[in-house]
C-alpha cells in the first residue's frame, strides 16, 4: 500500500487525495511510511528540474511536518531535517509560484514543529 500511495501522488487529478491519505498512514504508522518517502524525495530533490516529481513530492513531504521532527525509536527521522531543509531552498523560485508556495510551506511547517 505504500508504493501505490506514493505513486498515485504523480497523479494529475487525485493527487490531493492520495497526499491526505499518505498523512493518515504516515500518522498511524510512520516507521513504515516516512523511509520510503525520505528515499523518494532525495532521488526527486536530485533533478529539480522535473517539476512533475518535485511538486508533489514537496507536497507530500509538508503534509507530514509533526511526524518529521517527531522522535521515533525505530527510525530516526530527525536526521534528515536538516538535509531536507537544505536541500528545499532551490525551490525558492519566483518563476514557478506553485513551487515557491510549497517550499515555504514545508519550511514554515517543519521549522513551526522544531
């Protein structure tokens, strides 16, 4: 069930709803949820110039701030906060609002959490 959330979030119409069901699952379960997307998201933060991949991964990614920054015994996340909060600022873009948008979003999320 993981890999198809994460891949019906590439989807044109229904993306919103697999991002919300991807926060519920990363709230019940995020041992399971949050490697798997923290993968994906560095593969897709590699080729920012795919917007496609960027978007909704960013998008995805500031769906789940709580569980993020949470202390988790079985898979630290907090180790990737910082990495993830750099690797965000080229998406700092004025030309793709949608982008700029979500990149201060996450980081208004995360760093709110800190």
């Amino acid at each position: 069930i993981r890999e198809i959330t994460l891949t019906a979030i590439f989807s044109k119409t229904h993306f919103n709803d697999a991002i919300k069901a991807f926060q519920y699952l990363c709230f019940l379960r995020s041992d399971l949820m949050l490697p798997l997307l923290i993968d994906k998201i560095y593969n897709s933060f590699e080729t920012i110039v795919e917007p496609h991949r960027y978007t909704p991964m960013l998008a995805c990614l500031a769906s789940v701030p709580r569980e993020l920054v949470s202390l988790n015994s079985i898979y630290p996340s907090q180790k990737h906060v910082l990495q993830l909060l750099i690797s965000v600022l080229p998406g700092i873009d004025i030309n793709d609002l949608n982008k700029f948008i979500l990149t201060f979003q996450f980081l208004t999320n995360v760093l709110s959490h800190i």
